[in-house]
C-alpha cells in the first residue's frame, strides 16, 4: 500500500526537479528551498543559503548548518533523489516531510523542512 502511494510522489535529483502536487505553490518552493539548502550542504557553502537580503533561511544558523553540513555533506555527495513524502500542520507551520536516499547504499535520511510565510523555520533531519 505504502509503495502504491509512493508512486504519485515525484522525485528531483540535483539535475531535474519535479513537484507534486504540480500546482501547489507552497510545495514547489520547499522543494526549491531543500534543493538550494542541500547543494549548499554538499558543497559546505553557509553563504548559499544567507546571501543579502534573502532571510528564506534565516532560522537556520551558521552552527546548525555546519554541522548539518559535516553529518550529511559528504554523504550528499552520492544523492540518488529527495522524495515528497507528505505535508503536516503543526501550529501556524507547513511542514514538509523529504527523503533523501543515497547511491552509495547508506540509510535514508528523513528531513522535516517547515515552512511559515515564505521562510523555513524550522528544519531537522534524522
């Protein structure tokens, strides 16, 4: 059953990015904002994600993101897609569920990305 829900979900690689559902607004800009924020751990880059006026990512500080970044960077390295799993409310948050699987045969990583008013805030992975 979970495999057959699975299926409507689209994937984006660092390549291509597709969103379901197409037409939802808050969803094609998480999607946007985790694929910026993962590049950016990749490539251990805080500036990615804090450049000028853009405060899309402004909950997120330099310590977080580094040691997001030393946890999951290099595994990123070998990103074989982030799946849409689903969308929560908690309080006046979207929260978007993600997985990230991995090329190299490592556990997945689950990333909760919420979003409030255009801006992420809140972010964890397990």
């Amino acid at each position: 059953m979970l495999a057959a829900f699975l299926v409507g979900v689209s994937v984006f690689t660092p390549r291509a990015l597709a969103v379901w559902p197409p037409d939802s607004s808050p969803h094609k800009q998480a999607a946007a904002e985790v694929k910026r924020f993962l590049a950016a751990a990749r490539e251990s880059n805080y500036g990615a994600i804090s450049m000028g006026e853009d405060r899309t990512f402004a909950a997120v500080t330099r310590q977080q993101f580094a040691a997001f970044a030393a946890e999951f960077g290099g595994r990123l390295k070998y990103c074989a897609g982030v799946s849409l799993l689903g969308v929560l409310k908690k309080g006046d948050e979207q929260v978007v569920l993600w997985k990230i699987a991995f090329g190299d045969g490592s556990d997945d990583l689950l990333m909760e990305l919420g979003m409030k008013g255009g801006q992420v805030a809140s972010l964890a992975a397990d």
